[in-house]
C-alpha cells in the first residue's frame, strides 16, 4: 500500500481541528476503554488498517485481554465479556457509524439512553464521529499502519 497524500503535512491546520476533537473526547470523562473499544470497532465496520492497527496497540497497553480484542466484532455473542455500558456503546457505535442505512431508529436512541446520560451520549457521539472521520482521511489518503511500516523495516 502506498500512502497517496501525506495529509498531516499537507493540511496541517485541518488535522489539528480534529484532533482537538480528538483530544475533547478523551478529556469527556468517558472511560478510556470504552472510548478505544467504539473507535476500535468504528473502524473495523468502516475498514481502516491504520486505526485498527492503532487502537489494537491502545487497547492492549491499557490491559484489555486478547480475548475481549478478538470478539469484539462479534460482541452480541460474546456474552458477558462486555459490560452493560460497552455493549450500549458498541450498539450505539454501530447504528450511529451506519446511519445511512439505520436512519439511528428511536429503539436504538433509547436503548443508549438507557445507561447513557445526555452529556454522555453527547460526547460519545462525537466520538463515533471523529472516529469516522479520521477513518475516511486515513483511508481515503492510505495512511500506513504502524505494523506495515515495521514489516517493511522502515
């Protein structure tokens, strides 16, 4: 794969806005987990190596288990290995990341509100956006994984 724009470089004022976007979320008060397992899965329904790459490694340094890493696309049957509030969020991940199919249905508003308060959901929504987002950039532009560099010995 080869990177086709080096967009940090070349919009370095635009990849800054969103990553103070980034940086808002992270500051939100949600748990740090939870918002790398909606990013993690954000990204594995959109496609992008370079932030699957990235929050795997995330997610392993804050000491989530393999286990966990490897049934997250399958979270529904994964039974009680995912909390009340991660199942809630990854639903809500799901249904917000595919809006143009789900319309977000109100039973789904609801569910997320049900263990989400408003601010919460708010800032969890900003998440799953900004996860959209610099998926599309880092797709769009083939923005290489970390694990692709290494293996290139670069």
């Amino acid at each position: 794969m080869t990177e086709r724009i080096k967009y940090i470089d070349v919009a370095p004022a635009g990849v800054k806005a969103l990553g103070g976007v980034y940086g808002y979320v992270m500051q939100s008060g949600l748990p740090d987990i939870l918002v790398t397992l909606v990013y993690q899965r954000v990204s594995q329904i959109n496609g992008c190596a370079f932030c699957l790459d990235t929050h795997t490694r995330d997610l392993l340094e804050q000491g989530v288990s393999v286990e966990k890493l490897a049934l997250l696309q399958a979270w529904r049957e994964a039974g009680s290995l995912f909390d009340q509030r991660e199942r809630a969020a990854l639903a809500w991940a799901e249904t917000v990341t595919r809006v143009a199919e789900t319309e977000v249905p109100d039973e789904d508003y609801q569910a997320a509100r049900a263990v989400f308060s408003e601010k919460e959901l708010v800032d969890l929504t900003i998440a799953i956006s900004i996860m959209n987002a610099l998926n599309r950039m880092a797709i769009s532009f083939r923005r290489t994984p970390q694990a692709v560099l290494a293996h290139q010995g670069k």
